[in-house]
C-alpha cells in the first residue's frame, strides 16, 4: 500500500478549508508548524536512551518519537534558511522555539515580506538578539546545522535570484539538513529538478506538514510528519491517514515504512 | 530567597508589552499559552518510569519535567471550565491539544464571548466534535479530571453568575483539579477569598503562565510555569527569574523549592 499524498493543489485547498471552516487563524497554524519543525529540527533524544543502544527500537509506547541527534551540547548553531512565503514563516516560528530550546539560530531571509505577520515574527527574533545575515556562504562555514525553509507546496517553475547559488550550497554541505514540507526546488509532485540548482539535493530529513507530498516518494531520509491539528472531518474530505502521534508530541517520524502511515 | 512573582498591574502590562513590543499576537499567546496548559494538564509521565519506582527522582538532565499522574488509559474524560475572558480562551485551546492527544474533553462555557478569536477556539473544537455543556453538575460527575480556566490575573473582586455554584463544586469535588494562571476566585495578590466560594478551594494542580503571581505563596500543590515565550529583555523589564524548561518542553514544574526558580 502506497503512503497517501497530498497533491499541491489539495494542499492549497486543504489549507483554505483550515482558515474557513476550520475557523483558524494564520497565525496559529503558522505557530504549531513552526513548532512541528522545531521539535523534528531539535532532533529530541530521551537522555535515557544513553543507558541503552537499542532503546530508539522500543518505539511506541515505549519511547518519544522526536530524536535528539543533534543535541544543544554538539552544535547549537543553527542556519535557518527562510524564503519569501509561508514556508520561510515557518522557519522564522521554528528558529524562535529552537532560541527557547538553547540553540543559536542564524537567520538568512533575503527577500523579507512585507506582510504583517511575517514583520512580527522577524521583530520577535530580533527581540531575543537572533542574527540575520545576508551572507550565506559565510553563515554556512559557522552552522552545525541547517534548517531549509526556503519553498514549500505552493512553490513551482524556476528558482530565483538569490536562490540558485543557496540551494547548490546545501545540495553540497556536508552538514545536516531539515527540510521544512519540501526539499527547496523540488517539484511538489516530481521530486528534484531534472538538472540545475537541486538536481541532486537530498537532506537528511524532511518535515511533511499535515501530510507528505507527492515528492516523498523520491526522498531518501528521516521523513517527519507535523501539525497536530487537522480534524477527522478534513482528513476524511482529503483522504489522508494522519500518523499517530506520540503523547504531547506535535512532530512524528514515520521513516521509510508505508505502514507507519 | 522568595519566589519572584509578577502582580496583577505588572502581568497585564508585561501582556501589552508582548503585543506591541513584542509583537505577538493574541492567537500566537493564547496558542502557546493554551499548549502549555495542555503538556500539564495531560501530567506526561514517560512510559519507562513504570519499569523503575524511582525514575521520577532522576529529574534534570534525566527525565522530561511534565508527568502523566493521569495517562488517558486511568480516565480520558477533561472537563474544562472555561470563563468569559483570557483565562477561558487558554481553556478552548488546551482542549483542543488535549483532543489531539487522546482525551475526551468536555468544554463548560457560560459566558461566550463574541470576540472574534474566541468563537473561532469555539469553532475549532466544535469541528472535533467536542461537547459543550451548561449543566456543570452533571458534567462533573462525568469527568475524570478538571480543568480550571475560569479566572486569570484579570480578575478581581466577586465571582458573578453563574460562577459561585461552580466554584463550590470545584472547593468540594475529589477529581483532581488544575487551575490556569490563578485558583479561580482567588485574589491575585492576597490569595483565598475569606469568605463564600473559594474560600478552602486549593486546586491539585496550578500552571502559571509566564510567571508565577503573588498568590502562589498561599497554594499548595504541584506547581508549573507554563509560556516558553518570554524575552530576556522582558524578563528583565518585570525583574524574572524565568524557570529552566527541559529539552522541547512548553512547561516545567517548579513545585514548592524555592531555588528552582
């Protein structure tokens, strides 16, 4: 049985029907995305799973799903990549929640929006002192980890200026990446671009919000699955099967495994 | 060393300050507000803790700080009591995470408020198919735990109706009880009220958002700080000691120690 997508255009929609008849705000949605990609970006690892090697196989219920693979003590420095829509919000919320979490985030967001919300959310990065650059090889040489907020679902066609350049910088990095619902300058339904800038680019992990992609089929990692807030009504309506989340988490790993979902 | 705590002027200017300065918006506060109620109120015990007695002992770095007293398998069943203003609006929104985790709250809401975002938190639970009721007596005989979401640092003076009746059944039932932000009837800054409702209501449980308030020095019973959003800047502004959250956590348990915070 194939893991069940959502196509672009359903996850347009689905996010419509979220702000109409699910009654939520932007602003909200955008909060526990963030919040999704923070907990999967902070990679949470019970400490007691020190005490035992085989502990991360003890899955459900015996173990949280979020790892901490890259713990605050082995690299806090965090390069958040934010592109110019919702995708780049979410990593704006994301690197707020990872500042509270103890990293130090880093902010390249080159083409800022002029929207309100996403000037409130730069303006509460800024209140704690979080560093944007507009030089991203620089930014890129002082990370120990790299969170890709630059395009998500509604992203298609070519990549812009100053994109191309970033996008071949971490198809080739050797460090760490988390995309946020799609490797930047991948097709939403076609995976990576036959040539150009993202042709070979495969981070490390991925985090589908509300539910994987078309592209998941191409993408080889540690696939995440955010946004603890779709109702059975919406699900039903798009014929997803939402993961089983794990206690309080808002972030599951579901992996390669077509039944997890 | 006492406490540090945040008097009913200051929390309501240290709000406006995160509104404007800030720059938050309500639905982000009372999301992340609401989450943190949610992480107590579910009392997230790690499933290992059961294979030894004395895991719990093994705090910081050791085991993450909210503990399921009441995992959904010894009772699902939430009543959340939610009041006309803020305090209430947290209530709507921890029911909903607590959906989300499993429970099966039931939302006690008198007095709906036709501000736009609370009908909206309304909305989102009614499309959870989540029951509201206005006969609290028998709700409260349905339910396995209370959620206390009447009255928050606002509040002052005497409990109207159709309050009094509630807060006697909350002073008198056995479920345990956790109260957000204030035990509703209490006074901020002077506690219990001397006389009428209230007057020996002592909650099981009480989570204070984004800072403790002067009437914790009258409560007894597990403690939590709840609101992982807090700049430093602010927290210097209102002289907090802001508690340390473990790992990903939206809330920590501070208990009566005093050093911890």
């Amino acid at each position: 049985m194939a893991m069940k997508t959502l196509s672009a255009k359903n996850a347009a929609a689905l996010d419509k029907d979220l702000m109409s008849i699910g009654a939520f705000s932007i602003d909200q949605l955008m909060e526990l995305a963030g919040l999704s990609v923070s907990q999967a970006g902070s990679h949470f690892i019970h400490p007691l799973a020190c005490f035992h090697p085989k502990l991360h196989l003890l899955r459900p219920p015996y173990f949280i799903s979020v790892f901490r693979i890259h713990p605050p003590s082995r690299g806090r420095r965090i390069l958040v990549a934010c592109g110019p829509g919702n995708n780049g919000g979410d990593g704006l919320v994301a690197a707020r929640h990872l500042w509270h979490y103890g990293y130090k985030p880093t902010i390249y967001y080159p083409k800022q929006s002029k929207n309100d919300l996403y000037q409130r959310l730069t303006m509460q990065l800024k209140n704690l002192s979080v560093p944007f650059t507009e030089d991203f090889p620089k930014a890129i040489k002082e990370a120990d980890h790299i969170i890709d907020a630059i395009f998500g679902f509604s992203f298609s066609g070519e990549v812009r200026e100053p994109f191309p350049a970033v996008i071949t910088s971490l198809q080739e990095t050797h460090l760490p990446v988390t995309s946020v619902d799609a490797p930047s300058s991948w097709n939403i339904e076609d995976g990576p671009p036959p040539s150009g800038p993202g042709a070979s680019f495969m981070p490390g992990a991925l985090v589908s919000l509300t539910a994987p992609k078309p592209l998941v089929k191409f993408f080889k990692g540690r696939h995440f699955v955010g946004g603890r807030f779709v109702s059975p009504d919406i699900a039903q309506k798009y014929d997803l099967d939402l993961p089983e989340y794990e206690g309080i988490d808002q972030v599951v790993e579901v992996g390669s495994d077509e039944q997890k979902l």
